[in-house]
C-alpha cells in the first residue's frame, strides 16, 4: 500500500523512524517524557529555594521563576507533544521525527537549563535562550500547513505565537522589577481558551468512545449555540481578568462564563463513566474550569485570594486535563489500550488533590506551609506516577504491525 493509499483511508502512517531512537519516532514521545520529567524537578527546586537550600533566581524573583517554569516551560511541552500529533493530521505531511526532532528537543532542554542559571549578569544570555523555543516551532507548524495548502489549520498555531509572546513580556516585566501577574494571567488564559475550543469534540469522543466499548447510549450531539457561548464567554472573562481583575463587571463575566461550562460538563456526564479512571479524569479535570471562573469572580470581589483561583486553572484545570490527555494520547499512539495500571490511575487525582491543598493553603492561613508542602508532594508524586507508567512505552515501545487499534479520533482544534 503506498503512502498516499495509508492517507486516504486512515490518515498520516503511524510510528515512524522505526531505524532510529523510539523516543525520536514521533514528537509527542520526547515532549511528553520532557513535560513529565520537568513537571517533578521543577516543583522539587522550587521548594528546595523556598526552604533556603537553593540559591535561585534571585534577580528574576523565585515566584516568577516558578510560575513561569508552570506555565512557559512545562505547559508548553505538553502542547507542543499534543500539536505534534495532531498538526500531521490537519496536513496529511509526515511528523517530524529522528535529527530535526532532536534538535527542538534540545532547544526546549536549553531553556529550562537556562531558566535555571538566569541572572542579573546572565539575562541577556539566558532569556533569548528560553524564549526562541516557541516561534521557532510556530514557524515549524506555519511551514507544514503552508506546504499542505491548509492555511486554515494555522489557526490555532496563533495560540503559540501568542504564547511566545507573552512568554517576552513576562521576561521583561520579571527582569526590570515589574508585575508579571498580568502576564501570567494572560499566559494562563491562552491555555483555558485552547481547552475550551477542543474539549467540544474531545471529551464527548473519548466518553462515547467508552460508552460504546461498555454497550452504553451515546451522549447526545453537542449543541453548537451552547458551544460558541462557551468560547464567547471565556474569552470575555479571560479578557477581563487579564486586564481588569477586580471590580463587578468581571465578577459577572466569570461567573457567567461559568455557568456555561457548567451547562456544557453536565450534558457530558454520565454515572456509568465513574467506572473508566481516565474518562472520570478527563471530566473532573475539565469541572476545574467553572471552579476557578466562580474564583476568579469571587476575587474580581475581593473575597478570594487571587492565587487562589489561578492556581484551581493552573494545576486542577491545565495541569490536569494535560495530564490525562497524555495518558490517553500515549497508549493510543503506541496501541496499548488495555487495562491501566494503579499509578496510571493515581497520577491524574494526585495532581486534582495538589490543586485543593494549594488552593486551600491561601484559605487557611495557619496550615499554609504545611498545605503548600503537601501539595507539592501530591504533584511530584502524581507525574511520578505517570512515569511510572508511560516512560517505558515513550521510549521503547512501538504500535505493532497487526495491533492495530480502532483508528484514532481527530480533534479538530479550528
């Protein structure tokens, strides 16, 4: 069967460069190893500098330095494996894999080195290291969907030239002594937009996906009209908390926005799904979403912390709902679709309790370093867990020739 003849029936062929690295085969491999593997370090030296054990990017600020390693250095390897899956898809072009996948890699690799030695005399070294990471892979997807003649899949590769450009401007504000709070706000906004726009198609297509293998009904279609409000709506409450935190107008925009998410997960669930761990994930992971909307109107109100609610859309919502697409998104690539195993089951739930313990430290003022050190445990132990799991079948295990599953589903992302 010709390359061509594999595309019309079931699109790009799957596991390639089956003479080199498996790790180098396919993109998601080595981002997805990456994220998990950073996802670990980067929380064990964030606590080690706030014990006083490490000396920390102390010109750039030792909570700049964490969130931005949350959200421009972790979140994006995460994404970056996703769209390397998905970008051959929409374009019907071979994956990069082997060298030039390599190279990415490494260029991501450098700027978490280099996150890491930033300073006052190195900043100017360090800083472009870190940042060239993400234009230079929006440039990679504008190529291969500029050579497909598919220009209409560019669309959300706008999310990653954004991305790198807030990515600048949290720099900026760290290493001149600004506010990056406005920035990582609107870093985190990017995030819960992408969710929102994909979570329409994906989560009711890996929940009917299970319906069907347990004999159940099928969820019922989407609504189109209750999806776009969704998207209006959180783009709205992301605008206005990015730019205007407080006051009554964005309380309403975000409890608004979370009512709509709130329509939308109640079409979704069904009781039978509590018996699928990964799917009850999925959808646990998205409710964060309307939790911290209701916490960012809450703070807009001066009720609530404002850490607390980015840290319900950090952890439980980003951090979660990324946690268990890569679960999901790995057996499916390497055709190991069977029964999971207890530290698959408890990666997702360890990361959802960190988000309530961290949440809740800012609450309860007398058990704050307790809570906090808590959750951070919670968190290293649940990408423990999905290492545990997943490292093995990243790095050695290929989809076997007459393994075959059901052909994957396609996420349109438009």
């Amino acid at each position: 069967m010709t390359d061509r003849e594999k595309l019309a029936i079931g699109g790009i062929p799957r596991g390639l460069g089956r003479d080199g690295l498996v790790l180098l085969s396919y993109g998601f491999r080595p981002f997805y190893l990456g994220a998990g593997l950073w996802a670990i370090a980067t929380m064990a030296v964030w606590m080690f500098a706030r014990q006083g054990w490490l000396d920390l990017a102390d010109s750039y600020g030792q909570s700049a330095w964490h969130a931005h390693e949350l959200l421009f250095g972790f979140m994006p390897a995460v994404l970056v494996g996703y769209l390397m899956t998905t970008v051959p898809n929409w374009t019907g072009r071979f994956p990069l894999s082997g060298l030039p996948l390599a190279r990415l890699v490494l260029i991501w690799l450098a700027g978490r080195v280099s996150m890491l030695m930033v300073g006052d005399t190195t900043a100017l070294i360090t800083l472009p290291i870190d940042w060239i990471f993400l234009p230079l892979f929006a440039f990679f997807c504008l190529r291969e969907v500029w050579a497909a003649r598919r220009i209409a899949d560019a669309k959300p590769i706008l999310s990653v030239t954004l991305l790198a450009f807030l990515n600048g401007g949290f720099h900026a504000a760290a290493m001149t002594g600004g506010d990056v709070s406005a920035w990582a706000r609107a870093g985190l906004s990017v995030y819960i937009l992408l969710i929102a726009a994909t979570a329409s198609k994906l989560i009711p297509s890996f929940t009917n996906n299970w319906l069907a293998q347990a004999g159940r009904p099928r969820l019922a279609p989407g609504n189109r009209v209750v999806d776009r409000f969704v998207l209006v709506t959180t783009l709205l409450a992301a605008m206005m908390w990015t730019l205007v935190p407080s006051g009554l107008l964005t309380a309403i925009v975000a409890v608004v926005a979370a009512g709509s998410h709130l329509l939308r997960t109640g079409a979704w669930f069904r009781p039978a799904i509590l018996r699928s761990s990964l799917i009850t994930a999925i959808q646990i992971s998205y409710g964060f979403i309307p939790l911290g909307l209701l916490g960012l109107g809450a703070t807009a109100l001066d009720m609530l912390d404002p850490i607390t609610a980015m840290h319900l859309l950090a952890i439980g919502a980003v951090s979660g709902m990324m946690l268990a697409i890569m679960n999901r998104s790995i057996r499916l690539h390497t055709g190991r679709n069977g029964k999971l195993s207890w530290p698959l089951r408890l990666s997702v739930p360890c990361v959802l309790l960190a988000a309530g313990m961290r949440s809740s430290a800012d609450l309860v003022p007398g058990f704050y370093e307790a809570l906090l050190g808590t959750a951070g445990l919670f968190w290293i132990a649940g990408f423990v867990f999905f290492l545990c799991d997943s490292a093995g079948l990243l790095c050695h295990v290929q989809r076997q020739p007459g393994r075959q599953p059901s052909s994957p589903t396609r996420i349109s992302m438009r």
